[in-house]
C-alpha cells in the first residue's frame, strides 16, 4: 500500500512521465521504507518516519521551484534521504573529518540504494544513472535540476529544522552554517529563503550570516 499523503501533489506531475503507474509504484516503495524510520513525526491523525516527512516536504520544494521538474529530479527528491538513519551520525568521529566522511557515505548510500529501487522496478539505465548523479549532486551551480535539488534541500533546513537545530548549537558555529548554505543556493532559492516566515531568532541569525 503507498503511503503518500500528497499524493495529489505528485498526481499533478504525471503528465511529464513516460509511465505513470510505474512512477507511482516507484514512490510507494520510496515511502514505504523510509516510513521505517525510527524517529516518528505526528501529522494529525497520523504517526510517520521522519525520513518519509523529509521526503515529501523535499518533494513538495522542488516542485514549487521547478514546477516541470523532471521524472529524474522527482525521483531523486523523493529518495535524496532515503533510509538515512541506517547510517548514523554516531558511528563516526565527532570532528570535521567524520562529518565529511558520514556525509560522503550517505550520499553514496543513496545513490546506490536508489539505484536499486529503480533496476527492481524496471528503469532502464539512463534512469538510474541520471537519478544517481542527482543524489550524488553532482554538477551543482552547472546542473540546473542538481541546484534545484540543493535549494530544496536548503529550504527544508531553513522552513522545519532550523529553529530546533539553532537551539542547540552555538550562534557562531550557526551563523557558519547559514553562510555555507547561501553560498551553494542560487538566486531563486536565496529568493525562496528570504521569503519563508522565520522566528525572530532565526530571523537575526539568518541577518547576521547575510551581513558577514
């Protein structure tokens, strides 16, 4: 059973697909196992994986970014996080080095996972590649559906998980942050961030990373 809940969202793109049951059947299974996830999210009545929750506020993003988005793009968005928590943050250093590498092995654990899904559900291999280079993000600030992919990305941080994040890290370490998300967004998802109702809170963090 799909597990989609803006299935109405995604029913509105079907027209840009070659098949539409098989996309339909692809993202089900995309959601399926990222609904395994552990940590839980509340949605009314509802009890989902946060990487599921992820999934779709990422998907809803993209779409409002690139409303032609492509089967690719909408497929990689879907999956950017696929089953992130199999691979947790724990497991490596607490430094800088076992950041990079924990974010150099998810992505390569995406990719892959992905590439999967697809060759099960019959994509062909220009499918599969082109969906792997898109979570690998490959070609950003080149790639027109890679940059639209990053500013989601970036726009999911700033609109769900900002505000919690910034409450415990410092402000200097934050400021950093924002900083480096400005800089790998392009005009139009600097115009989509500056447009997002913030806290005050954020709102001067997001002023002071501007500023400096």
């Amino acid at each position: 059973m799909e597990r989609t809940f803006d299935k109405d969202l995604l029913e509105r793109q079907l027209d840009r697909v070659a098949d539409a049951g098989l996309f339909l059947k692809t993202i089900g299974e995309i959601d399926l196992l990222n609904d395994d996830d552990p940590k839980r999210v509340a949605l009314g009545h509802r009890n989902v994986g946060y990487e599921l929750y992820f999934a779709t506020q990422l998907t809803a993003w993209v779409l409002k970014l690139a409303p032609e988005a492509s089967e690719a793009l909408m497929l990689a968005a879907r999956g950017q996080h696929i089953c992130r928590w199999m691979i947790p943050r724990e497991d490596y250093s607490r430094d800088r080095a076992g950041y990079l590498n924990w974010r150099a092995d998810l992505k390569k654990f995406h990719a892959h996972k992905m590439v999967s899904i697809l060759q099960e559900m019959g994509y062909d291999e220009a499918m599969q590649m082109r969906v792997a280079d898109l979570n690998l993000k490959k070609g950003i600030k080149k790639d027109p559906e890679c940059q639209t992919l990053e500013d989601a990305l970036c726009l999911v941080f700033l609109e769900k998980q900002f505000a919690e994040f910034s409450e415990k890290t410092d402000e200097e370490k934050m400021v950093g942050i924002l900083q480096k998300s400005w800089a790998k967004m392009s005009e139009a998802g600097r115009d989509a961030a500056l447009s997002l109702e913030l806290s005050e809170p954020c709102k001067k963090l997001v002023e002071k990373a501007l500023a400096g």
